[in-house]
C-alpha cells in the first residue's frame, strides 16, 4: 500500500476533478507485476494502467489501491468490474470512496463477484494525501488552505499598504508549491489594488498547470491577474460554485478582510501562515486578519499544529482546525460535481 500511496503522488497535480489514485498489483508469489496512477481527465484510472501492465499476471493476483474503486461507467468503464475480469481474487483499499456514485458500491461488486476485499490498509495516509478530493467529495466545496506570510508580530503589510516582500526566495517559492498543488487560487480587490499579483505559478517544480485565477468584487482592466474569474457575495455560495466547477482545492492568498471573512466562517481547513523574521514594530500595519476577533482567549480559535518547517530565514507554519470542525461546521451540501464524478 505505501508503493500505491507513492505512485498516487504522482498523479496530484494532474487528475483533478478525478481523485489521484495508486494501485499496485501483486502476484501470488509476493513480486509486483504491475503499477499505475491516475492519468490527467479522459486517461485511464490508475487500476486500468496497473491491469495493463499486469496482462495476465493479473490473474490469481492482489491489487493494492489507495480508494475504493470505481463501480460506475463514466468515461472509462468501472474498475471493479475490470479487476475482477482479469482475475484479481483480492482488492486491499486503503479508503472507502465518499462519491455517491461510488460509496460502497465499488466494494460489494466486488465481493458479489467473487473477490475477497479489505478495507483501511494505509487509510491515514491515504486520507491525508487524499483530503481535498475526501472534503469536495463529502461538502461539495474545495478544500480550502489559507496562506499569508506575515511579520514576527503578525503584520501582513506595512502601515502604507506594502507587503512585497515580507518573506524570502525559499518562502515565496514554497507559496507556488502550493499554487501548483491547487486548481484555484484566490485574492480579495483590496490584494488587486495593493500589489497587482498575478497569481500564476512560476517557480514550482512540476507547473503541470495554471490554477484557475479567482477575484472576490472587481479587478481592474489593467490588473496583471488577467483573465480571472471575479465573483462576489457569500463566500460559501463562492465556494458552492467552484465546487461545481470541479475545484477540490482552493488556495485563499489574502488580503487581510478576506482572511478575516474566510476565518469567522469556519471555512478554512488548512491554515499556512509563513512567518518572517522581522518586527514592524507597532500597531499600524495590517493585521492577518481584518474585523473583530475573538472576544476572550477561552473563545480564541486552536488549531492542531500538523507541521512546522524552516525555509531559509522563515517559518513555516501549518495549522488544522480539530478533527472534522471545518466540515462539520459546513451546510451539508450534495457532492454534485458539474463535470461528473470520477469521469475518466
Ligand atoms: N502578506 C500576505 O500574505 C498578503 C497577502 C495578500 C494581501 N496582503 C496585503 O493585504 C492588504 C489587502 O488586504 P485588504 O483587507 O485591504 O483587501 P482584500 O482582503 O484583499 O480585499 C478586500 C476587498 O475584496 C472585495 N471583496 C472581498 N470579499 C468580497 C465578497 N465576498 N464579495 C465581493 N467583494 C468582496 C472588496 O472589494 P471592494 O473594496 O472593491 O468592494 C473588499 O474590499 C494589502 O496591503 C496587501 O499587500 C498581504
């Protein structure tokens, strides 16, 4: 499973609204006779790439993959139907498939067919690689991961509205790791006006594509963040809307209203905040987060830390809200996804 887990990396910035899937096959006699991961939409899922190279080594085998697979015809034909066609006698998932489409079917298929399944292998490390496709699958909105660098003090920007740069090279180049692991990035007008982003990817590793560029309230015709997407009012009405679009995740990019709008909802599932070693020094520049806070430090929001990690002379930080609060706080909505769940 941890093999299947590592080939599903390597489909991440490529599958999306499809979720990025490994599988490994193995033979009775314990060799491997086949890998796969997810192909980008219209290719193959990553059982049908494992199964082709198996052929038929297939036969009599045990296939490792990281979610529960597919049982429905989409673009490609169901995968449980397919491995149990080649003669696999046993599915190991490491996670059950959220998609209603799916959701267990996938699994009994299988066993009505005659394969022996299991369920949970490799499940926390699946879940966690997996996140923003478990999140969008389950709310019907993307998995929304807040970044703002900031000042040791906690100041986004300088009193006169400047903020490039308050990090370094490592930091900044870590940001458009994140940009390139997401399908939208989005930023407030005041972000627009103040520093004229262009919110593309540049300096990632793998740039295997552009996120889609997001505004809340209007651009500018001679903003560089052309052409985006500019969309205004509820912010979970924003994110009902991506979520039809198949964005499974969002990356929130500021500025400090925003942040503070995204904050009190409860609608942040990661918060990524890269901290600077320098101290504006008072109380004038703009704050991580505009509006009111928490009113007592009993009410004050805690997170559960999940990483923490040097970039040159910065930090990074990562927080997570407690086990389930940014969904649980959510409106459950129907996980429907304009471009049809789990199309190949
Ligand atoms: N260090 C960092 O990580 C970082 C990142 C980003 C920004 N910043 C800094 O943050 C400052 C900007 O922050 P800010 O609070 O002024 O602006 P902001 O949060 O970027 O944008 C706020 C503006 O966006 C529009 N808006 C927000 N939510 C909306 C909604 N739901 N519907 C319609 N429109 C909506 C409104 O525009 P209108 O006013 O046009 O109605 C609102 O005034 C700048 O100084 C910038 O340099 C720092």
């Amino acid at each position: 499973m941890a093999e299947a887990i590592e080939a599903s990396r390597a489909a991440r910035r490529r599958s999306a609204p499809n979720p990025w899937v490994g599988c490994v096959i193995v033979a009775a006699d314990g060799t491997v006779v086949g890998r796969g991961a997810t192909e980008p939409p219209g290719g193959r899922h990553a059982e049908a790439v494992a199964l082709a190279e198996a052929g038929e080594r297939a036969g009599g085998a045990t296939a490792y993959v990281t979610l529960e697979p597919c049982s429905h015809e989409g673009r490609t034909p169901p995968c449980a139907d397919a491995l149990s066609a080649a003669g696999v006698v046993r599915v190991v998932a490491a996670l059950a498939d959220p998609d209603p489409l799916v959701a267990g079917a996938g699994l009994a298929g299988l066993e009505r067919a005659g394969v022996e399944t299991s369920l949970g292998v490799g499940g926390e490390a699946a879940e966690a690689l997996l996140e923003p496709y478990l999140v969008h699958r389950r709310s019907g909105r993307p998995y929304v991961v807040l970044k703002l660098a900031a000042t040791l003090d906690g100041r986004i920007a300088a009193p006169d509205g400047s903020s490039r740069w308050v990090t370094g090279e490592q930091a900044r180049r870590d940001v458009h790791e994140l940009r390139a692991d997401s399908d939208a990035v989005l930023v407030g007008a005041g972000t627009v006006r103040a520093d004229d982003p262009e919110l593309t990817v540049r300096l990632a590793t793998a740039p295997e594509r552009q996120p889609l560029r997001v505004v809340l309230g209007r651009s500018s015709p001679e903003a560089r963040v052309q052409p985006a997407l500019e969309l205004s009012g509820d912010l979970r009405g924003v994110l009902d809307l991506l979520g039809r679009r198949g964005v499974l995740q969002l990356l929130v990019e500021g500025g400090s209203k925003v942040a503070g709008d995204f904050h009190r909802l409860g609608l942040v599932d990661r918060y990524v905040v890269y901290l600077a070693p320098a101290l504006l020094g008072g109380d004038d520049g703009v704050a991580l987060f505009a509006g009111p806070g928490a009113p007592t430090m009993e009410a004050a929001f805690r997170g559960r830390l999940s990483g923490v990690r040097r970039l040159g002379d910065d930090v990074r930080i990562d927080l997570v809200p407690a086990r389930g609060a940014a969904s649980s706080r959510r409106i459950a909505a129907p996980p429907s996804v304009a471009d049809g769940s789990r199309l190949g």
